[in-house]
C-alpha cells in the first residue's frame, strides 16, 4: 500500500492510506492527497471570510446600533479588518425589494469596478445592504471630497447596474461624507 503525509499550512494533519499495490494505487493516493490538501485550504479560507464578516458586522453594529457605541472597540475591531479610520467615507442604504439576493447584492458590490478594500459592506437583519464607501483615498481633504463624492458615487451605483442587470425595486440613499468612526451613525441615520 501507499501512505501520504497531507500537508496544510506546513503542519501535518494527517494521513492518507490506500492499500494495494504500491504502483497501481499511489496515483489515486496522490489525487485524495490533493483533493484533501485543497479542501482544507477552501475550508481554511471561508472560516476566514466568516470571522472577517462577523468582524464587519460587530463593527457596523457597535458604530451604528448601540446607543452609545464604543469608539475604542470600533477602532480595534477596525484595525483587525485593515480598516482606514481616518478615511473619507459615505454611506450608502440599500434598500432591496427586489428578487436578488442581498448575498448576490454583496458579491456585486465587492467585484464592482470602483470597490475598494477599504469599502465597509454588511447585510443587515432585515436584507437591507449598508456601505460605506470610502472616497479615493487617505491622501484626499474634505472640500475634494466633496466635490468627488458624487461621481464617485453615480460611477459606483452605475457600474453595479451594469453587473446586476435588473435594478427594478432596488433604492439607493446616500448619507452625508464622513471622516471619522464616532460620526458614521449620523451618516446612516
């Protein structure tokens, strides 16, 4: 038979045997042995996705739901996320009674053309989309900003268009622009 060592992260989680003749299984052996190795890897990659979309969600829930929502917490959990604190952002609502998905919505937005990983997206309870869209980039002072916002924006919503094709009952309200975590409720509300 045939034994392979399955390798994931350069740590050894196991392994995988095939009994036989050593020539005529270890072919298969070596394709389990793959199969295995890329399944942990995948796994390993959405339990990371996950705890970043829980942390997305903590954090919109801190800045926007608690009444007094801690500064500090939002900060950590930002910097856990590689979040720009000082970052020229609006927030833009969602409102979807439409019949796509809020996660089909989602996965437009994070492959839109004009996303940016400093884009905050959650999905909240009642399938409504909340993002707050960071304009440019660190370098950028608020009177620009605020000349840009709008056709980051319009650019923004219209390439979305485009890749979801049927906007039909899908409404768009955008906030006021804001540099700082402690106002991204004003924005919002």
């Amino acid at each position: 038979g045939v034994n392979l060592l399955i390798n994931h992260k350069n740590t050894y989680e196991g392994v995988i045997g095939v009994s036989g003749n050593p020539e005529t299984v270890y072919v298969f052996a070596t394709l389990m042995k793959t199969f295995i190795e890329a399944m942990l890897e995948y796994e390993s990659q959405m339990i990371a996705e996950r705890c970043r979309r829980d942390k997305t969600e903590q954090f919109i829930y801190n800045l926007l739901f608690e009444d007094k929502g801690d500064i500090l917490v939002a900060n950590a959990i930002a910097e856990e996320l590689g979040l720009i604190k000082d970052l020229v952002r609006v927030c833009i609502l969602i409102k979807n009674d439409s019949e796509q998905t809020p996660q089909k919505i989602l996965e437009a937005l994070s492959s839109t053309e004009g996303y940016s990983s400093q884009d905050i997206i959650t999905i909240t309870r009642n399938d409504n989309i909340i993002v707050f869209k960071a304009i440019n980039n660190s370098n950028i002072r608020i009177p620009d900003a605020i000349r840009d916002y709008r056709r980051v924006i319009t650019e923004y919503v219209n390439n979305l268009a485009e890749k979801l094709g049927n906007m039909d009952k899908i409404s768009f309200f955008v906030g006021s622009l804001q540099n700082s975590f402690r106002n991204y409720r004003s924005s919002f509300l």
